[in-house]
C-alpha cells in the first residue's frame, strides 16, 4: 500500500483525492494536513466521506510528510513551492497539484503570480504531469507538476493538430467553459450561488494563468512559439469543462485524415476517448470521472478544425491526473482506483 | 459471475443500472432490452458508459431473459405484471424496480395506477425488497419489488419511531423534495429544463402514487394503520431526494433517547447513515451512492420530531437499491460493488 | 415625487429596490448609503442599472436620511435600532426592510438576535407591515417594520384558517423553501455556487429566526398562541420561497367552503391569488413580482388541509412589500410601479 | 392603442411577447392563436399572466388577424410564410419572429429549413429588423423579420469592425452559448432538465440554422461575404445568450480607438450598451430586458480583438425586439413598454 500525505485537504481538490483515493485498491491516506481546520475529522465536514474516513486534519509537519510514500498538495500558489526544497531533500516524491511549479519560465511565472518563484531549482526538475505527453518522466520523478484544468483540456484537444504541424499554430483560439468548483472554495462573493446562478460570462478574457501554462504546453507540441487567445467562461454548474478549440488546417485536404489521426494519437490512452466525427461531448458525460472526451467538426466550406474537449476539471483537471501520475510514478496499472463510469445523469 | 438481463434499459433507472455494475466484481450485464432502441449500443446511447460496455440494446426475449441469473425490470409500471407470470415459471429470479409489485393490496394498485393488476399470484408472493426491514426475506425470494425513491426515504426516516410505538401514528406528515430525474426521461413539457430550471413548486399534492406504498410500509412497521400526509415537491436539480418528517412525540421526554434509538436501530446497516442530532443532511453527501442519511431535530418547547432523510433517488432509490437486492440474494456482501463515497461536491 | 433614500444598499435587496423603484411613476431614489461602498456608482456594482441609475453610493449621513420623505433600510440587523431614535426625531418616516422592529416581545428578539434591543421605543410604535392584515395602520405610520419573506409566505397562507378558528391553532407546521438570495450577499461559504449546486438541504431545522416572527403573526390572527412547527430549507436557485402548510381542520365538513372562504379573504386584495382548489403554485410564477399565490388542497379521507403558498423573496418577501407599503404611506395607489407580470420562464 | 394579435401564442416567445405587452401603454393585445389550445385561457397556461388578461387562446383566423394593427408570429417555421401572402394581401402589418422571412437567398433557406419557401414574393420584401442597422426601413415596413437570438447577439457584436473594415472579414469566429428556453417549449428529451441540467455542450457545431442568418448580416456590414464559424452551445440556465467573438485586427494600432468607436457606434442606441474596456458582461445584466452589453477585450501581444456579447434570447434575442420593431414601425418611443430594468440577481 502505498501511504499518501496529503497538503492543504480541505479545499474541492482535496475532498476529491479522498473520494477517489477511498476506494483505490493500493493507496491509504495516512495524513491530510490544514492549519486552519487542525483537529477536525474530514468526514465533519465533507459528510460524503462518513464511514469511509476515520482520518482528522492535522498541521503540516515535515517529517510526517516525509514519512509518507507520496505527497500530494492541494494548497493555494505560493505553498508548495516554499515547502519544496526541504521536502525533496528528505527523499519524499510529490505531485503538486497546485500551479506552483507549471512554468518552466520563472519570468513569467512571476509575473502571473504576483511573487517571485522561491524554489527555481524545483521548477527545472519538475516533470509537467500530462502523462498523455510525458508518460515516461512522470515514471521517475521525483516531482510532477499536475496541470492545471483548463490546460489538460485545451493541450488533449490541440495535441494532434499541432504535433503533426497541420495548423497554423500563430491563429489558436480556445474558449472554454467552466462549473463553478474550478474558483475553490473560499468566501468570494463573486461565487456566491445569488451571483453565478442562472447567468453565464467571460471572465478573464484579458488574460487569465492558466494562458501562459496553456501556451506552454502547445508550444512544446508544436515545436516552435504558438500563438493562442484563450477566453475562459463561468457556467452556472458545479462540475465541469468543455473547450472549443479553433485552428486554421494548413492544408484543407488534410481534414480527411484528421478523425484517423485523433484516434491513432490516442489509441493508447486509457483516459482519452475520441468520439465520432460531428459528436457533441457533454460534460456530464465525463463528472466524477478521469476521462478526456474529444470530438471534432468542420462547418462547410471552411478550413477551421472545430475541437470540443471535455473534462471534469476535479478528476482528469486536478486530482484523478494526479491519481493517474501516482499510478505511473509507483508501477501501478495507470487507471487503478479510476476505473468507475462517470455519473450520468 | 452473476449473469444479469435488464428489461426496459433506456431510461434513468437503467443507465444507473449499467452505471453501478459496470464496477461490481461478481456481477456481468448479459442483455439489456428496448423496443425503440433495439441495435442502438448503450454507449451510443449513454457516453459515459464509452468504454465499459460493447453491449446494444435488444428486443425483450423470453428465453434470453430466463438463461440470466438475475433481471431487473427498469419499465414503466404495467409492463413487469405482464411477464412475470412466464418468466417466474420458467425459474427466473427477478429485482422489479417498477411499482408492479409493490403494494399488497391490489384494489389500491389498480385504483392509482389506473389499470387492473395481471399478475396477483406474484404480487402477493413477491417482498417488497427494502433490506433494512426484510433482509431475510429477500435472501430467498424469486421476486422482489424494489421499492419506490420517496417511500424509501420516508421509511427509513419514520422506522425507529413507529417500529417502538412512540408517535401519534394518525398524525405523521412527509414534505419530500425530488430531483427531476426522479419523472423519468420520457419527453414531457413539464419536465423541461425551460420549464423546471430556476423554480420549485409542490405536485401530487392531493395524491401521489407513493403515498399508498409509503401507508403500507409505515403501517406494518406499526402495526397498525397510520395516517398520513404526503406532499412532493421538485426541486432544479438532477438527482436526490429530501424528506422532511413530522410526528408528534407521545411522551415528550422519549426525545432524550431519540438519538441513540436511532442510532441503535441502524447500528448495523450499511447503507443507513445517523448523523449527529441537529444535523442537516444535504442530497450531495449522498449523490451517486447508495446511502440513506438522517438527522433528528427539536424546536424549543415543542413535542414534534423532525426528521431530514436523503438519498440519492436513482442509486438508494432505485439502481442501488436494486443491486443491494441483488447481492443479498446472491450471497454476496451487501456493499459489493456499492463501496464508492458520494460525488461531493 | 418621493424623495426616496436607502440605507445600506448594496445587498441584495438594496438592489432590488433601485430596480424596482427605476421605473415607479412617483417616486425618486436621491440618496443610497454604504460605507464600504462611498463614492461608487451603483451601476457599477450592478449592471443591470446601468442607464437608470447616475447616482453613486455615499456614506450614511442623517441630515441627508432626514431630508428624505421615506427611508428603507436595507441593513443587517442591529443597525436600523441604532440610527432610528435619531432619524425619527428628525420626523423621517421609514420602511425599515431588516428584523429590528418585527418583534414586539424584546426579550424574544434579545434572545434571538443575539443583542439588547436598543430602541424599545420604537419597537412599541412600528407598524409590522404585512399591509393584507394591518393595511390602515401602515398609512399613517411613521416606521412600519417590513415583514421578513418566510414570514410573508407563511402568514399570507394560514390566515384565513386561523382568523376562522378552523384549525387546531397548536398543531401547525410550516415546511418553506428558498432560493439562496435569501442569504444575501455575503461570502459564506456555504452559499457558493459550489455547495449550493445540484443540492438540497433543511437549515435551521432546530429553530430560526423567522420562526418568533411567524408565531408572532399567526397568534394575532388566531387571537391565542398559536404552536408552530418551521422548518426552512435552501433550494438550488436563485429567487423565490414556497411554503407547504399543515394544519388539522376542527371540523373536516369546513373542507366544502375553504376555497370561497380563501377567495373571499384575498378578494380585494392586489397582491394575494388565490388558485383554483388543486393548484400548484410555481415560484417562478411571481419570480420578480409583488404576487402571494396560494393553493389548497385535500388528500383522500383526510382533515389535514395542505397550502401551499409562493412568493419572490426579494419583491412580496422583502422590497416589493416595502415599496407597498410606501404606497400605502403616501396614500398613491397600492400597485403603483408594482404592475410588471412576473417573469416566466 | 394598437391592436395586436399573435399567432402562435404557446411557446416561450409567445408567453414572452404578453409579459411584455401587459405593461405597454400603446398596444393591447386582442387576440392570441393556438391550434391545439384553442379555448384555453392564457393565464391557465401561463399563471405569471394571471390577473394580467382575460384572453383565451383561440383558433387562428384571417379576418381577425387582419384587423389587427399589427400581428406577431411567434410560430415555428414554415407556418408565417404560408399565411403571409393572404395577409399582406389584406393589408395588415406583420413582425414574424420565426425564421421564415430573414434569408434573402432562398436557395439557402430551403436547405437549411428542409422546404421550399413558399412566399417568395414576401421574402423580398420583408425588412430584416435589426433596429440598429435599418431602423428607417422598419418604420414604413409591412412586414418585418424579427432577427433570431444568436444573430442579434452576433451582429451587434461584430458590427463596428466590420463596418469600419477594421478587421480580416474571413476569420471571424462567434462562441455562442444559451439558455435552455432557445430550444422552445416543447417535449424533446434533449432539453429535459434531467439531460441539461449540470452539464454543458456544444451543439450544431457543424452547422446551425443561424449560422447563414449570420453571414447575411456580416457580410451586409462589411459590404463583402465574410467567413464565419459559428458554434452554439448550451448552458444549464433558462435564459439568456453569451457570444464571445474573435477577429483579427489588421492593423493592431487600431486597438487604441477601438472602445471609443464602439461608444460612438451605439451612442444613440437605447439598448445597446458599450460597457468599459475589459469588463464581462453577465447574462443576467439584461435579465428580461431589452438590452444588448458589449465589452472589448484584448489579450497581451494579441491582434485578436475579443468581443463579449450579452443579451436575452427571448427578449432582444425575440420578443422584446419584435416590441422595439412595432414601436418604430408606429412611431413610438422606441423604448416604450420596455424601460424595466434586467433582473438581478
């Protein structure tokens, strides 16, 4: 059995590591950590887990933590990163679920975050988590930056296109949707069920963090500078993310081989599934689960690839991704523990 | 492997069906029935179930449905009476999810659901299959009658004050609040999202069919006849029920052993869940799994009981249920397949 | 025209008011406080203003208030008792939206409000505004207490029994539910969208505050103490209350006249609609409107007589009422600026 | 007073068009037509409009409709282009809020709507009413086709860039989302609250009815044919429609004069409204009004110009438009009746 600490519990991705890990066959949660909420048994207050936890919350310690097999944080940016450099000496493997070490450019991570990176060291080894991409080094990290939700979306939906170069990677448009659990879990009035209730917006459209992780990651596919708008929306739902993605085929004839190509891409992939072309995927039919469902469309006469990529942006957008990188970095079959249908309706 | 057939597998209750067992161990789904859909795979049908499922939906067939170990019936209630006769001789075991069976009187039947009954020998042999009260019975029987989402809710909620003769049994009263998944995926207006989202409203409010259902359960755990009121609400959500439940305490001082009464009575069941007194159970903490959870509460100077029950209408209120059902017959631990935590949030 | 002002609008029924009061004919909004807020334009809080509004929010000032010719108070409770001594001796007349003056028993409103009343007073001269019972006395009030929106729903739907003497006066229970903005707007987390989505839950099940309130007004139509059972419960929407009423009918042949002798109650009154015998009364039905609409119904063999009664717990629950009640204070026509239908869907 | 009569009365733009109606000083409804409701009282349909009309649906006639002032038909397509010619013969006065005269190219509308179009005549007469681009070609028209929901969010939109030839007119993208109600009132299991509710989608990602209705309106503007992709989603809320667009700004310069070219664009117009660089308009910001709130947005180092578009489908987006049409065409205050502000929250 694998032994989990986990950092910063009580937030929506903390609750769905416990709910996912409870019934994963070879990990056992051993700590869960909170400052504010020390002493408190997790199932007080998320009372989906009575009967499945015994476990309270406790202070971060280190050496409980170092003690543990893998640590997963679920702590706000900015925490991780301080705890890193002594936790990594102490020998312990990490997934960092939060943003604090995504950018491999510290610049520009410093800039979107409003601080400077404490542990830069960290963030050159870390291993960006999209196993679909880096499957192998997640296997041997020591640290696994798991990404975040929009970017799991937008990456899955856009990788094809742009690692076989038949898009014009300077014209990449993702807008994407999100349910409300994707802000956390903190007092802002702006998440109130009286503000996001029965209403849709943009938000963000100027610039949002996940743009520059986004970028990132396309560009690393396509091998050169990508240049990609990305408008994320607020949608009166709990759970849930669907992106549409737009790209310009280099080549319009290449629309042909393109539903072939998205299912050989991801043939392997146990969490990735690629509809049939014209299929509309719904986020519903991904809540609570790990999977990625992909369609593709083309409208007449025009040669833009329309992409809808959905997610849940708390499994396969935070804490399933990070369960799939556990699975990977201990030798376990990559979909243990998530093997469970979503739930629809 | 318990090889299992369900008839009428397109609605709600059937995808909840495909749902839970596509993860239950000892269990395999062997065919699934629709007359409208016959040919149309399931995942065609339901895109969460991608992947777990190369099944299509068939005609109904006899021969195929008595070669399974065990069917459940997920139709319209009218359907099951008009098999049962056949499929009962010809040795099948059934879990019956719809209302065929479920009340003993069939004058009542007839006169809510409008038809006459076909099938009284069955009606009078099958147990009405809600394992808190009849385990032992279930274990053997041929048939069961799955019972309805409110009288599940209600039942449970009521027992331990009924079962030791504590109320005023003419004086009970049960607001209950659904979902709307609880109507069924049938096309009708009212059942719109346009029509549903953003509103609330009471209906059935003279009369409901699980008001007859509700009455025989509460009287038998009585023994007596109770009277009471039973008012359903539907709520803009997808999934759970509430139940609210009044009741006069006869001696006001049994309110200080309340608690641990009901704690006690459910000491050993696994899918009744006593929260702390005072406590406000909320549908999420049971959305997805099979729990029933309840909390007891007392208004100053008052002799009133109030009891808050939820549960998940689909699972504890049908798919779950049923499967609960079925592993009791089977001999299987009552949990299999039924261990994963809520979907919260 | 009204010289209207508001203290403390930046809630939710603050702006309620401005919407409301945006298109009435006779009256004009000069001044709107809040201390947090000073200097910002209201329509930059809510858009839905904008091109109505030019006026900004600007600290609470008496001078100010008293110039007015009709104060709302739209504060949390506590700060209305305060300003009031003051503002009255000013001669202003005010509408007071918070719970400050609905008590009349102060001991009562100490112990549930968690303060000493600190203007006795006035508590023994505002006028509780419910203008369907005390409609003359609201004309010439100097402070009418605007009633709270459980209490308004509740009320509105027993009267008729209890000013009859129908009913067992001890023996009634209020099941009532909300939309979240009864909440207001404050960042609890227990009113995010991610905790109030896709969810149900009872509140307050051991006493609310609303609870004296109700008592309160009951008993006076009942000329005795009336024993009230009221259990509140949070629906997943934005706006409107629905409240299920029980009560034991003395004498089970008054079934035959309650519809008439409801009707005949209601009949002059613009606000109260009484449905036919049967009815399902839907909050979005009155979402945005000034309308109580009221159903009755009976189940089989039964003296239990079942009302259900809806309202917007912003408009009838709180701001509409007030600006009735401004009407009524200023002797214009009741509905004034009250005539929009509610929006459905 | 003009008197109105509606054909098709049913459906939530028919509901829609007498909330509005109920309250406008000019216009009285005279007569409301249903086929399959024929002696139905609207307010036993509709309960919001209780109190509001004594009007019952009735069988649609041409003699009636004819003397009416003005009819709106709020049918679904094919039904207004088979009555137009007999009423236009007859003199009367028409806005027609279905599809069937919006297309000036016929061949187009018969491959979209499956039919031939059988008023050719009309067709070519009818005036597009987009108040803001024709508004003096509305006030002398016969007969007017009111725009549909997502081409009136679309247009106003994009109309200053492609007007002022300011952006690539063969790239431009419109993300489109809605509420429930655009789908209309009636009994598909695709819009039950059970299949949209918690869940968002794309859908006729490769091609809607609107997407021609679109392009005809651009490429209006722009004086050339534009290229569009248009993809609409569905949002789990009634009401309500979010466009966000994209365009290539040919010259980025030209992002500085962008705010103040779209204020001078709509200056004058009252319902449309220019909000400040970088804000996000809400859908519920013109809740049941008539307004259209447009903000620009650019993202660092972009020439893409990002335009989020709000209005209410069933409002702008239907019958508030038809109202702002008829209010033109007889020389009213364009805003009357529809001076309300929008709901919120």
């Amino acid at each position: 059995m694998i032994k989990v600490g986990i950092v910063g519990g009580t937030g929506y991705t903390g609750v769905e590591l416990l709910r996912i890990l409870a019934v994963h066959p070879e990990a056992t949660v051993s700590c869960i950590t909170s400052r504010s909420e020390a002493g408190m048994p997790v199932a007080d207050m998320y009372p989906n887990l009575r009967g499945h936890y015994d476990l309270a919350f406790s202070e971060p310690d280190l050496d409980t933590l170092a003690a543990c097999d893998l640590v997963f944080f679920a702590t706000p940016h900015g925490v991780a990163m301080r705890m890193m450099p002594e936790l990594m000496a102490a020998g312990a493997r990490v997934v960092d679920l939060s943003a604090d070490f995504r950018l491999r450019d510290l610049d520009v991570w410093a800039n979107w975050y409003g601080m400077a990176h404490e542990s830069p060291e960290w963030a050159a080894k870390a291993v960006y988590g999209l196993p679909e991409v880096v499957r192998e080094e997640v296997r041997d990290a020591q640290l696994v930056a798991n990404p975040g939700c929009y970017p799991t979306a937008v990456q899955l939906g856009f990788l094809p296109l742009l690692e076989n170069n038949l898009v014009d990677p300077s014209r990449l448009i993702a807008d994407a949707k999100s349910g409300a659990s994707g802000a956390g879990r903190q007092g802002k009035i702006g998440m109130l069920h009286g503000e996001v209730g029965e209403s849709f917006k943009a938000y963000g459209a100027s610039g949002h963090r996940h743009l520059p992780e986004i970028r990132q990651g396309l560009s690393n596919a396509a091998g050169r500078d990508v240049g990609i708008t990305f408008v994320p929306h607020l949608v009166p739902m709990v759970r849930g993310i669907e992106a549409t993605l737009y790209a310009e085929l280099t080549n319009p004839e290449d629309f042909n081989q393109l539903q072939s190509l998205y299912e050989n891409r991801f043939r392997d992939e146990p969490f990735v599934d690629v509809m049939p072309f014209g299929s509309h995927p719904e986020t519903r039919s991904v809540r609570g689960a790990n999977h990625c469902r992909i369609a593709l469309h083309r409208q007449e006469n025009s040669n833009v690839v329309i992409v809808s990529s959905v997610i849940d942006n708390l499994v396969k957008g935070a804490a399933g991704q990070a369960v799939q990188n556990m699975n990977i970095m201990f030798g376990l079959k990559e979909t243990l523990g998530l093997e469970a249908p979503a739930m629809l309706p």
